[in-house]
C-alpha cells in the first residue's frame, strides 16, 4: 500500500488503522516524512504500540466513521 504515495506530493498523510506499523514504517522508509503522518487507530492496544518514537508523527484515537 505504501508504494501508492507518492512521496513528493504534497499535504498529509492520513492512515486509518495502522495496527502495528508495518505500512507506516513502509510509508517513511520510501521517504514520507514523518511530520506529514497522521495516524488513526481505535484499538487501544495498538494506540499503546503506535507510541513508540518516531519524530513528528501525529497520533489519534477514535473511530473513524
């Protein structure tokens, strides 16, 4: 999924459901900016995983409807 961004584009990225990160951290590895993630999980288990550091990121918890 993360190929589909183009990372020279401009604006946000919004990711609803990171889970556990692997398409964020492919996201970031294909160089999105972190400053540029806006990540959204409802499971508050995965709200505590996504915590781990990753500078600039926005986090946000809440369903998404």
């Amino acid at each position: 999924m993360a190929a589909y961004v183009d990372p020279q584009s401009k604006g946000p990225v919004i990711e609803l459901g990171p889970g556990t990160g692997p398409v964020t951290e492919a996201l970031v590895a294909q160089g999105i900016d972190p400053a540029r993630l806006i990540l959204l999980e409802f499971d508050p288990t995965f709200c505590r995983l996504l915590r781990r550091p990753l500078p600039g990121r926005h986090r946000g918890a809440g369903r998404c409807l």
